[in-house]
C-alpha cells in the first residue's frame, strides 16, 4: 500500500535517524536508495545529497525536520526543504515528520539500535510530498506581478509628470488660470497617481525578493533625524491624529540602507494612522539597548488592533486582519511582509503586540553602527574577560 503512495514515506529510528523502511517513491525523491539501518548523514554523504532551506543555503543537519523529530521529539509540520541531488538536480518538497512515542513500540525496529540504552529509541514516520508543481505555479505568478507591475510604471509616470506640469505652469500663470475645481480635480488625479505608484513599487519589490534580486546599501544612518523626518511627512497627511516623538539620545547611527528604513517608517507609522480611523495620538520612541548594541523604536497606536487568531500570519504576503476589511480600511497586504523582510535583511528584527479594539505596538530592533576600530576594543575587551 504504502509503494502506491503518490509521495515518500519512510520510518527512521535512533538520534541519527537509522532507516527503517522506505516506500518506492522515497527512492525516486531522494535519487538513490536509503539502505536499511543506515543513518541519514551518512546516506546524504555517500549519494552527494544536499538539503537546502528557504533562504538558498544549506541547511545544518538539526534543522532537518527527520532530525529534529528523533532528536527533539518535535512534530514538523509541512516543513519547505530544496533536495539537491548529485547531479545538481533540485527538487523542492514538504516535509512532515512525526515523533511517534517509542513506549508505545513492541519491539525494537531495529535490533542494533537499542542495545545497551535504557531509554527507548526515538522513532519518527516522515512524509515528503515533491511540490514542483506548485512552485512552478507560484512562479508564474510573481512573473504575471513582476511584469505587470514593470509595464504599469511607464504611463504612470506619463500621467504624474502631466498632472503636475500643468499645477505647476498655471500657478506660475502660464497658459489660462486654473479654476478652484480644475486644482482640486489636477490634485485628486496626482495624488491617485501616487497611490498607484507606491502600488506597483510595492509589487516589484514583492517579485524582486522572491527572485533574490533585491539588493540593499548599508551606510551608517542616523535613525533618529530618519524618523523625525518620515514622522513629519506623515503628519501632514492627517489632522486627526497627533504624532509625537521620544528619543533618550539625539542621535543614534545603526547600519541600514536609509531608502529602505524610511520604506518601512512610512509603511508602519501609515498603518498606525490608517487603522486608527476615529484619530487619536501615536507615539513614536527610540531606545538603545546597550548591551545587544541594539537600537529599538517602537510606533504605539490605540486603534482598532489585530485579532489574536490573525496574529501569527499577519506578517505573509497578502494577508489582512478581519477587522480591517470590516471597518472598510482598504489595503493589500504587502507592507509587512516587505517591512519584515526589509528589516530581516539589515540584521533586525520586528514584532508587534495587539490587543482587538485597544491597539498595537509595532517594535524594530537594528544593530548600533560600530566603527572598525571601536569593534577591535570590543573584541579585545571580550577577550580579556
Ligand atoms: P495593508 O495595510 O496594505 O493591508 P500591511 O501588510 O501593512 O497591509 O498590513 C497587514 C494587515 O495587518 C493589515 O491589513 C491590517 O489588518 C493589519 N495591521 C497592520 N498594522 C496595523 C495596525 N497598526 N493596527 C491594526 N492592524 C494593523
């Protein structure tokens, strides 16, 4: 039964995860034969197997989701791993691992493995389901974006640039003046056009990371003049809310790619504004954390917050609270799956804590800029205890 089985599935015992048995498809998924008994490592060394991870790199043997069951008694569940076979092929799959609870094991799998322990051996069962098709799907997708988001930026900008040449030249009193209607009507199609601009930015950056072309500059920047001055654009997009500013240090360096980190001060100071639809105030602070030489800025706001069940998606591509499209706030779902992954990449991390109805805080931590030589005094600090 288990060799009409359309993906793998194989039984592995002991902390170095020893075969047990494989159905037929593990052979074609792995392009060679696992012999019984023996252990993963030695199986992927000897057939040149490589298992990468989501991020193109090779992935260390604990991170495996076969390991981790047998070593940690963890459950993986639909865990993404790259096989990169000897022959450079490559085949992506999901992998699902369950510890299964060796009490419950009538004898030993295998004989070998058990002699002279006392505790019982680990036993996992692992599936991988081949997902190329998937993949291949999801790409055409992020080509259909990335290509459409390419072919709108051109007459986009033919439409910006007329819109403002003709606010400009008449208020400059070139060509017949401009009625109170015709400015009003010229500054709706300019700042639409802007919208849409951001849109399909947003979109080629999307398509950009997912191919791994996006590349960032790192220069020492001050985050606090940074933030004061995204803080400022901002507040001239809304009387009804109040954003206010606290900073212990006047200026703080961390190393980041200064268009980037304004790209994601916009994006989150913009939804602490957005989803605070009946106004109010938000608070804005930088901290230093000394100790991890860590600069943390924090963006409090008490509008309609994110439900506790969304939480933990909130961060994916296109993902969007219930409570945001119940309210009517319109959006996409790419600010914070760009914002995290922006930030990820300058070597910080984001998190956030919500509460429904009450508000939320969204927190940024960048690494402190240190120069070569201040590095140097840490390093022999540290070495002198
Ligand atoms: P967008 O705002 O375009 O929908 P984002 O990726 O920036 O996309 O945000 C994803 C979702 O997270 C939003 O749709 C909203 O549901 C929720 N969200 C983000 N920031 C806040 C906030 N400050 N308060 C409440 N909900 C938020």
């Amino acid at each position: 039964m288990l060799d009409e089985l359309p993906c793998s599935v194989y039984l592995v015992q002991g902390h170095d995860a020893r075969l047990v048995l494989a159905n037929h498809m593990a052979t074609t998924i792995w392009g060679a034969t696992w012999k019984p008994s023996q252990p993963m490592s030695e199986f992927l060394l000897e057939n040149a197997i490589r298992i990468i991870g989501t991020d193109g790199l090779a992935m260390a043997p604990e991170r495996l989701a076969t390991l981790r069951a047998v070593q940690q008694g963890e459950n993986v569940h639909q865990h993404q791993e790259v096989i990169r076979h000897s022959d450079s092929t490559a085949l992506p799959v999901l992998v699902n691992a369950v510890a299964l609870d060796p009490e419950h094991m009538r004898f030993p799998l295998i004989p070998s493995v058990s002699d002279g322990r006392a505790e019982p051996v680990p036993v996992a069962l692992v599936v991988h389901q081949d997902v190329t098709a998937l993949k291949e799907a999801e790409q055409l997708k992020d080509d259909f974006i990335g290509i459409a988001a390419h072919e709108l930026r051109t007459p986009l900008a033919v439409l910006k640039g007329f819109a403002q040449m003709l606010l400009i030249q008449s208020e400059r009193g070139k060509g017949p003046s401009l009625v109170d209607w015709q400015i009003e009507a010229l500054q709706g199609i300019d700042q639409a056009t802007q919208r849409l601009v951001e849109l399909t930015e947003d979109l080629l950056d999307v398509t950009r990371l997912q191919a791994g072309r996006l590349t960032l500059h790192l220069t020492p920047t001050d985050l606090v003049a940074l933030t004061r001055r995204v803080m400022k654009r901002l507040q001239l997009t809304t009387e009804r809310h109040t954003l206010s500013f606290a900073t212990i240090a006047e200026h703080l360096v961390v190393d980041v790619d200064p268009q980037r980190m304004e790209q994601v001060l916009g994006n989150l100071l913009g939804n602490a504004i957005k989803y605070s639809p009946q106004g109010g105030s938000i608070e804005i602070t930088i901290q230093e954390n000394a100790e991890e030489q860590m600069a943390q800025l924090r963006i409090r706001d008490s509008g309609i917050g994110i439900p506790v069940e969304q939480q933990a998606q909130i961060f994916g591509r296109f993902i969007r609270a219930d409570n945001a499209r119940t309210y009517g706030i319109g959006g996409t779902g790419l600010g914070l799956y760009l914002c995290r992954e922006l930030i990820e990449r300058q070597c910080g991390r984001i998190w956030f804590e919500s509460a429904e109805g009450e508000g939320s805080t969204f927190s940024v931590a960048l690494p402190v800029f240190v120069s070569g030589e201040e590095k140097i005094s840490y390093a022999s600090a540290d070495s002198r205890g």
